[in-house]
C-alpha cells in the first residue's frame, strides 16, 4: 500500500479555511517536513487551498512544487459537497465538475468526495454535528428519489474522470447520503461506474451518533464489498454518556482509538486492496506528528503480514 498526508488540516494560526494557498514559504518547509516523514504522496484538501478558485497556471506551480520536493499530490479531498439539497446542490455540482478538470491539471488520480451537508445549512459554523441521537442532513431519513438524483449526476461525473483516467471515491461521512457503510455502498452500486468505488472512514461513521448505526468492521466490509478505491483512516475514542444520550470524542492516534486498524488493514490486504491509504492526522497539537506515528504504526502492521 502506499501512504498520503492528508494536507486539509495541515493550516497554521491563524486558522483559514477554502482560501488561497499557503504562502510560498511555507508550502516549502510543509513539503519538506511531510516528504521527511515518509509519505509517498499528498491528498490535496480544499481547505488547504481553494482549489476549485484557482487557475490552471496557478495549479500547475502548485503541482511543480510538491513534485520537486519529490511528493506528488495523488488524491483531492472535496469537502462537505452535498449535491441534493436545493440551497446548495448547484453550487456544489460546479465544484464536483471543476474538481475533475483539477484532478487532472494537479496530475491526481482520484477525486475524493464527501457528500456532507455543508456547515451553514446545518446552523453551524465548524463541525459540531457530532454524537447526538440523529445526524442532521444525514441518509437515514433522505429520500430515495435523493440517492436516484445523486447516483444519476455522479455516473456522468465519473463518465467525464474516466476520459481523463480519473477515479471517482465516494467518502463514508456524518452528515451525508452516504453516513454509513450500507449507504455508501448503496451509491456505489447504483451509480455503476468501474472508476466508482467507496472510501470506507471509520473514523465519521463512530463519531456521527451518539451510538454508531453500524459497527464499524460491517461498514468496513460492505464498502470493500462495493468496491474500495481510496481510504481516510483516523482514530478516536467515544465516551458515551447514555444519561443524556450524547457521545463525546477524543481524537486519537490511530493505534490508540476505538477502531481496531490492524484489523482493518488485515481484511484489507485479504480482499486485495493495495491502493493508497490516506491519513487524516487526527489529534491535538502537533498534526503531522501525529499523522506520522499513525504511518510507523500501518507501515510495522504491513511488514508484519508479509513476514507471517
């Protein structure tokens, strides 16, 4: 398997999210601390940069730089782009259509796309819809006529990526069509596309209730089932306090949370998925630090498979 940073947390204070990139001398020294680690590639996240915004000349800098620091950027991470809702759905579209032609200018291979209702239709500013009874803009009351609309615009979106040897992956995420394992599955399966396949995160199917809608190892294997082409992974422990039936979370390092990844990678290997893994760096302070224990950790689970 090979192993990207997930580059959308990686923004220093003050905090800004969707705007231009970095400063150049930044860009620099992140790249050269993320190659340093060890990671063989970059996800490209829209809250790094607004990638969607940016022109094709503008990209293609972006795209010299991390090649020369010898870390291609192999995924883009498209956030919270739910494409039913009326209020958001034609805006989002847009950046779905614009993030292929992205993928393709930055030389990435895979587009991945969380369809997460965004922050403002949900009566939020940052991500608190988390550990409660029900998940707002979440599949478990959405309409089938919302995945038929959903399935039928992501099948021409995927006919457009495989012109240009792209992959489509559909994020299992809270707050989204496709907040479970059976849900992203579901999608997968109806839009029918062999550059369509799903990206099983763990790690927002156990903070999305406040007692998850599925384990995640059924989850898990029913996205490997339809197809898995791409795969956050993070980690975290859930503190369920039925008295008032809310969950809190700690975010983790991944051999530290709840989800059980050598498990995870186990069954992985065992269904023949030897794609790119992804890792969010998930955890107080020091991100890419954390980021990077995660990458010794898969990296010894992966040595250890092949030696027994």
């Amino acid at each position: 398997m090979r192993y990207a940073f997930a580059n959308h947390i990686f923004t220093w204070y003050p905090h800004r999210r969707g705007g231009p990139a970095p400063p150049p001398g930044e860009r620099r020294l992140q790249i050269a601390w993320i190659k340093r680690a060890g990671f063989d590639g970059v996800e490209m996240g829209d809250f790094w940069m607004d990638f969607y915004r940016a022109t094709d000349d503008e990209l293609r800098a972006i795209r010299g730089e991390f090649e020369a620091g010898g870390l291609p950027i192999v995924a883009l991470n498209c956030l919270r782009k739910a494409i039913t809702p009326p209020a958001c759905a034609a805006a989002n579209r847009a950046d779905l259509r614009r993030a292929v032609e992205v993928a393709r200018v930055l030389g990435a291979g895979i587009v991945s796309i969380s369809l997460a209702t965004p922050h403002e239709l949900l009566g939020q500013t940052t991500d608190l819809n988390r550990g409660q009874r029900l998940s707002l803009g979440s599949g478990q009351a959405a309409p089938d006529a919302d995945y038929a609309a959903a399935a039928h615009f992501l099948a021409g979106l995927a006919d457009t990526a495989a012109a240009a040897g792209i992959q489509l992956s559909l994020e299992l995420h809270h707050n989204s069509l496709a907040d479970t394992g059976a849900a992203t599955a579901r999608l997968v399966w109806a839009i029918g596309r062999p550059n369509v396949g799903g990206n099983p995160d763990l790690g927002n199917l156990h903070w999305a209730l406040a007692t998850p809608a599925e384990a995640y190892q059924t989850a898990f294997l029913a996205v490997l089932a339809a197809g898995m082409n791409f795969w956050h992974v993070k980690n975290v422990q859930r503190v369920h306090v039925p008295e008032v039936g809310r969950a809190a979370f700690l975010q983790t390092p991944l051999p530290d949370g709840d989800i059980d990844y050598r498990w995870c990678v186990m069954t992985a290997r065992a269904h023949g998925y030897d794609g790119w893994i992804s890792i969010e760096g998930a955890g107080p302070g020091d991100l890419l630090a954390v980021a990077e224990r995660g990458l010794a950790y898969l990296r010894r689970i992966e040595a250890d498979l092949r030696e027994l």
